[in-house]
C-alpha cells in the first residue's frame, strides 16, 4: 500500500495561516477523490475537507470558511490552505484517497499543525 505525504505543519499563532500539501504517488490520482483528517490530542480521526476528482469540495461545518481545500492533478498533490485557525485546530492532519479511508495501512504519517500563543 503505497501512502500518502503530508507536509507544511508546523505552530503557528491563533489567528495564522498555515498551507498543508499532500503528494500521492499512482497514475489514478486524478480519478480519485482526496480527503484531509485531522486528529486531535485524546480523539478519534475526523473529517476535514473533501475535493473531488471533478473539483467538487466538501468541508466539515468546524473549518467552512476558513480552509480551503485544493488539488493539482500534475503535480498529484492536494493542499490545504488554513486561514483563522484556532487552538482547537492543533491536530495531526492527514490526507488521504477517500475510498481508502477505512483501510488502517493507507494512511501515511501526517503533518503535526499545533495553534498556541
């Protein structure tokens, strides 16, 4: 199972921005629809945003507004663009193929982002 990589998390102040991208390697990258997660300090994996293989986006109702996810078919990477974070944004953030999600071995080693002053 070949897995994602995630980059560009690092601490950034409440308030800041912060852009994550996200390579994958195959030739169906463009067919696929690609999900970012995040996992918060003592909780389960949960849905960010979505971006379908036609353009399509779907967030979660907690980031609407203020992420914005992306994809760049020549490049096979997807990227999320995070603007107002807060503290509860610190999470671990993952990408991912969405079909693939329920599978424990695609996901890769995700990007830690952490929103503290």
């Amino acid at each position: 199972q070949v897995q994602p990589v995630e980059s560009g998390g690092g601490w950034v102040q409440p308030g800041g921005s912060l852009t994550l991208s996200c390579v994958v390697s195959g030739s169906d990258f463009s067919a696929n629809a690609m999900a970012w997660y995040r996992q918060r300090p003592g909780k389960e994996r949960g849905f960010v945003a979505l971006v379908w293989s036609g353009g399509t986006v779907t967030y979660s109702p907690v980031v609407e507004g203020r992420f914005t996810v992306s994809r760049d078919n020549a490049k096979n990477t997807v990227s999320l663009e995070m603007t107002n974070l807060k503290p509860e944004d610190t999470a671990v953030y993952y990408c991912n193929n969405f079909a693939n999600v329920d599978i424990a071995e695609s996901w890769g080693q995700g990007t830690q982002v952490t929103v503290s002053s």
